[in-house]
C-alpha cells in the first residue's frame, strides 16, 4: 500500500489531532496504558488473537515441562492408536502419542519463528533506519538489494542452502530469516522517511544532533508500534514457511517432532487415519489465524487512523 | 517513454544478472566439489578429480559462471551429472505440468479474489461482506499444502471422485491433464485468493471515497455502472502489485504443491535432484524459478503504466 501517499491525504487538522494525541499519550504515560488494555479487551479480532496466540505458546511451555507421554517414544506395538482416555487424539504410526507432538510441535514452531523474525527484523530495521538516515545512493543500494531479495521466496532459498549444507532446522531459520529482511526493511524504511520529515527531527537537528542519535532517539521510538505489528505478521509468515519446510523434509529433522513433518508422515496413512492429517494442520492454522489476527488487532489499537479503513 | 522502458529493462537486466552470480556463488562456490558430493567421501582421489575434469569443474570459478550465462545465453545449460542428458531438456519436460499448473491458479485465484473483493467493498459492513472476510482471514492462515491434504481427504478418499495424486499427461487430450491438475491448481489458489480478496476490497473502497465517483454518481450513472466503469480500472494497480509478488509465492507454492500430489513438475526435478547431488540441475532450476519471478514482476511494472499512464511521468 501507498502509505506515503495517504499520509500526504491527510487533512491538516487529523495531523493535529494526531499529535496532540501523541502528547497527551506522553504526559499521562500509564493513564495512556490502562485505556490502551480497555480498548483492546473491547477489540474482538486482538483478544480473539491473544487468546489463540496464548494458546500455542502456552502449548509450547507446557511443553517443556510436562507432555502427557515422551514425544520421543517409539512403541510400535501401540501404532495407530484411535483416540483414547490414555491417548486423547490417538497414536501415530510409530505409537507416539499425538497430544506429546502437538505440544512439543509448538515449540520448535516457536522457536523458528523467533529466531528467524529476528534475523529479519535486526538486518532489516537496520539498514531501513540506513536507508532513510543517509538517503542518496546507500538508500538506492539497500532498496535495490531488497527488491532482488523477493526474488528468492524462503523455498527457494531454503532449496539452495538444502542443496549446499544439507537439509535442517539452521537451513530452514537462515532461509526465513533471510526471506523476512526485504520486507522488513520496506516497512522501516517507510516510516522512517516520514518521521524524517517532521518538525521535531528538524528541531533535533538544529539542536546539534547528529543522524545517529536522532535515529535512535526519535526514529526508532516513533516507528516501534509499525514494527511490532509488522513483526507479528511476519511470525505468522514464518510459522507458514516452517510448516512448508518441514513438510519438505528441509526444515526440522526427525527425531525432533515438528507439525510440518507430522504432516508429511501423515499423508502415507490417509486411508488408514485420515485425522493424523487434521490435528498438526489445525494446530499450524491456529497459530498463524492467531498471529494475523493480534497483528491486525494491535494495527488498529496502535494507529487508530487506520481503523476507519477496515 | 522509452526513457522508461530503457530504465525498466536495464533494472531487469541487472537484477537477473545479480540473480544468476547469487545462486552460482551459493550453489557452485561454497564448501566441497560436487564431484566429491556425488562420488561419496570415500571415493579415491584420482576418480574424483577425473570427474572433476570430466565435468570442467577445474576451471577457475569465473570462468565457469561465464560459460554459465554464455550457456543460457545460446539454451545450453549444460548435461545433468547424474542422466548424463541436456538439463534444458529435462526442465522443458518438467515445464510442461508446472506452467500450466501456475496459470490455472493464477486465473482461480484471480477469478475468486476480484468476485469476494468485488462483492464485499459493493456491501461494505453488511452480514456478506463480514462473512466473505471473516473467511479470508481463515483462508490466509492455513498452510496450502495442508488444504491440498484435506482436499485429497474430501474428493480422493471419501467421494473418490478425483486421483490422490499423478499426473495424467497431455496425450490423451486436454482434460485428463486437467483434472488431475485440478485439486492441486486449487490448493494453491485458495490460500492466495484469500490475500488478493482482501487487497482488492480495501483498494475499492479507498476508490469509492474518491470525488470523481461522487461527481459519476451526480451526473446520474447508476452504482454498478459506477463500480465496473470507473471505480475498478482505478483500483487495479495495487491489485496487480499484489498478484505481481504472488506469482512468487504461486512458484514456490507449486514446489510444495508438486510434492502434495506427486506431480512430475519443476519442484519434483528440484528435489530428486538435491537428493541425487546433481548441482547444476538445481542450478539451473533455481534460476529459472527465480528468472520467472523478475520478470513477472517486470511485466507488471510496465503494466501499470498502461493501466495508468500517471504513473510513467512520476517514475522518469
């Protein structure tokens, strides 16, 4: 989307609005918090999304202390268990229990997902703060290198490197990663071109500072709300690319369970059990319809010009 | 006007050309030999380096990736290491289920995502339009190769109506090939649309706000007439900017896809490929894939200015 150009739109008196907005938000700073929590509670598709979100993270930590039965088991003479008191959604065609492999699913889902935003967002915002620091032909270079980068979708990357080092969840995180930097540095780039322009960076600047402290003091802060709502959607983006790698057999390896790969062993059995499909697909679609979701709802509790467009 | 195609077409040039020293950087100058990945590692170092000869591996790493793009070039991409054929053959085969595979969803997803996007901005806020969106919000957040499972699930396993995977090929006319594409086009297509849905209702409805649509309405022309004649033509740039970057995801969509179904395209080739170490088949594909991306990208670039000539003036 044009947001410069919208931007532009803008009456004078919502630029106004705007920023007394801004300042009363900075004078009654836990005044500004407390209504932000009531807001958000009143916001269905953000507490949907928190809820859904809480979930799988929740399934992750849980995870890591208690699973119902190991996740690393092998009971072949239990395989293909239906779903019982013992095992709630059944067995697998090695006799692990599914419950165990969701929940610790969850965190290798997790933890790709961290690792890679944040590779994204660390070379990303970074050189989108660059970009729109120094302007002129380092700002041409880093968007010219960012536009090539979408060429190579993280399957294709992910492909190479596979192709090189061998197939693994390092391939699966560096290929994400990797994938999430051009966008990352659009969006910062963006919006830091238009805090750039406002008065206050003037101000900064005749008050002797230089780029680097205005990008850290009044950039940064400024745009944070942008990125931490673009960083939720790209984590649901990454969980996608990671669910697609394992399923692949490019991404997390055996023995290490992963929804991905739980859907790959899945589909020899479908005429056997059809529902060890369904399970880490749904899990897989809850996690990213929960991101989507907290990312869309925090968008419009963060920026609330942009509600009116929905 | 040619200044700007002069641009564009430089652009693409370049990008290509940083495309093809990425991917022969990565996949022909990282660690080991790809005669030592294919013989094993515990092959004798004379066969090895025998091999490496064979296969011109000696020569300096420039020299090579020159020979590489004079080889695109003139359509010689060299022999694969393992069936000893033309690599342009083996791809032009696998070629011939992939694009139509990558049409077929494309014009789906098109066709789906303009009527949702359409529908929903015309009924802004009302029980369809809440619907049809609720729905793409669902649609976004699954993974296509898992609805690709369920859709075998529906039409393979329970109705048996349609093949759980293969491909019937084109010889026995158009519609077996067709069919089995079926399911797979459409996997791919529903995830996608469900984005495109959303862009094209938020792109229609920041239209419709627009003065030139109150002025149509005053003069008298009716909302539909209004709709299809003046509010879509303008509304369709970020549309096709969006299906310009989905055409990426479309490709590596059919890598999964072509996995889901077992269909002998262009993602299969990829794989059997890693698995057997032949480099310059993955090379080569690679490039190809990531060629289609630039330059489906290009052709929308261009096309923008033809949709809305505005655009080349500020772009000079």
């Amino acid at each position: 989307m044009p947001s410069s150009t919208r931007a532009s739109r803008w009456p004078t008196c919502e630029r106004a609005a705007d920023r007394i907005r801004r300042h009363r938000g900075n004078r009654t700073g836990r005044a500004a918090a407390t209504g932000f929590w009531r807001r958000a509670l009143r916001h269905r598709s953000f507490v949907l999304g928190a809820v859904l979100s809480l979930l799988v993270l929740g399934a992750a930590l849980l995870s890591l202390v208690w699973t119902p039965w190991s996740a690393y088991d092998i009971d072949v003479a239990s395989k293909l268990h239906p779903p019982s008191a013992a095992h709630w959604l059944g067995t697998d065609v090695l006799g692990r229990d599914i419950v165990s492999l969701l929940l610790v699913g969850a965190r290798s889902t997790i933890m790709v997902g961290v690792i890679a935003v944040g590779i994204g967002l660390s070379f990303g915002v970074g050189l989108g703060l660059i970009a729109a620091a120094r302007k002129g032909w380092t700002e041409e270079l880093i968007m010219r290198m960012s536009d090539f980068t979408f060429a190579f979708p993280a399957v294709l990357s992910a492909i190479m490197l596979a192709a090189v080092a061998g197939p693994g969840m390092v391939t699966s995180i560096t290929a994400i990663g990797i994938f999430q930097i051009p966008t990352f540095v659009r969006v910062t780039r963006g919006s830091a071109n238009a805090i750039w322009a406002r008065e206050f960076v003037l101000a900064a600047r005749a008050a002797g500072k230089g780029s680097f402290r205005i990008t850290i003091e009044h950039v940064l802060p400024n745009i944070l709300s942008i990125l931490i709502v673009q960083a939720t959607i790209q984590f649901a983006l990454a969980i996608l690319a990671e669910a697609a790698l394992s399923y692949l057999g490019l991404g997390t390896q055996p023995p290490q369970p992963s929804w991905g790969r739980m859907l790959n062993d899945a589909q020899t059995l479908l005429f056997q059990s059809p529902m060890l499909a369904v399970y880490p697909g749904a899990a897989i679609a809850i996690a990213v319809l929960g991101l989507n979701l907290l990312g869309d709802g925090l968008r419009d509790l963060l920026d609330p010009r942009l509600a009116r467009e929905r | 006007m040619s200044v700007f195609f002069l641009r564009r077409i430089l652009t693409l040039v370049a990008t290509l050309v940083a495309a093809s020293l990425i991917i022969f950087l990565v996949l022909d100058a990282l660690p080991g030999n790809a005669a030592q990945m294919l013989m094993g590692a515990d092959a004798s170092p004379d066969a090895v380096r025998a091999l490496t000869v064979k296969l011109g591996l000696d020569q300096p790493l420039a020299v090579r990736y020159l020979l590489w793009l004079k080889g695109m070039a003139v359509g010689d991409l060299g022999n694969s290491y393992v069936y000893g054929t033309p690599v342009a053959g083996l791809i032009a085969e696998r070629l011939v289920l992939t694009i139509p595979l990558a049409i077929m969803s494309m014009l789906i997803t098109v066709v789906l995502a303009l009527a949702a996007g359409i529908y929903t901005a015309a009924n802004h806020n009302k029980l369809g339009d809440v619907g049809v969106m609720s729905l793409t919000q669902v649609g976004i957040a699954l993974p296509n190769f898992w609805f690709a499972i369920l859709l075998i699930l529906l039409f393979s396993v329970k109705l048996q109506l349609l093949s759980a995977g293969g491909f019937a090929g084109w010889d026995d006319g158009i519609w077996p090939g067709i069919r089995s594409l079926l399911l797979p086009s459409i996997s791919l297509a529903v995830v996608q649309a469900a984005i495109l849905a959303r862009v094209t209702r938020s792109a229609v409805l920041e239209v419709l706000r627009e003065d030139f649509v109150r002025t149509a309405r005053a003069k008298g022309l009716g909302k539909r007439e209004v709709l299809w004649r003046h509010v879509l033509r303008n509304a369709m740039i970020p549309v096709m900017t969006v299906m310009g970057l989905q055409f990426a995801n479309l490709l590596a969509g059919t890598i999964v896809i072509e996995n889901v179904f077992y269909l002998p395209g262009l993602g299969r080739l990829i794989f059997q490929s890693i698995a057997n170490r032949d480099l310059i088949v993955v090379r080569n594909c690679v490039m190809l894939l990531a060629a289609m991306v630039v330059i489906v990208n290009f052709v929308v670039d261009v096309l923008y200015a033809f949709i809305d000539p505005r655009i080349k003036v500020a772009n000079l």
